[in-house]
C-alpha cells in the first residue's frame, strides 16, 4: 500500500474507534440522567411552591397570621423562628428567576 493508503486506513480505524467511545459515553449519559431523574424531580416540584408562595404573599401572610392566632407559643420563639424563615426565604429568592 502506498502512503496515502496507510493513511486512509488509519483515519478509518480512527473514526471506528471515536464512534464507539461516543456509542459508549452516551450510554453512561443517559444512564446518569435515568439515575437523576427522581431528585431533579424533587428540586423542580420545591421550586414551583417556592415560585407559588412568592406569587402569592398575601395567601402566606393569612396562613402564618392564622398559625400565630391558634400557636400556643411564646412571642419571642416565634419572632425567632419568624427571622430565621424570613433570611432562609431571602437566600432562596435569589436563586429564584
């Protein structure tokens, strides 16, 4: 074979060789996605309340206005646990669109 030959043939057997390693890796691809379907699932299900209750603020408001009225807690274990909701709330929001 002459050498325009032995190159054909290994641009060939190079191609056949990437082929299979594409075949291969977008096998592990739709298995890792198959894998993640459940928790991405989950965070998308908790990012649509998320996006619902910041649409709709007046519905929370009355629900945690009816939480205090019936709480049998203190005042000041609610003003805290009150802060802690509202920095959590403002640490999500902004990875909200």
């Amino acid at each position: 074979m002459n050498r325009f030959q032995d190159q054909l043939l290994r641009i060939a057997l190079r191609k056949e060789r990437l082929i299979a390693r594409a075949a291969s890796e977008r096998a592990a691809i739709g298995a890792n996605i198959l894998r993640l379907q459940g928790p991405i699932g989950v965070v998308d299900r908790g990012l649509n309340i998320a996006l619902f209750f910041r649409g709709h603020s007046l519905l929370v408001a009355t629900a945690v206005a009816a939480a205090l009225a019936f709480s049998r807690r203190s005042l000041s274990s609610l003003a805290g646990g009150a802060l802690a909701t509202w920095r959590i709330l403002r640490l999500v929001s902004r990875w909200l669109p």
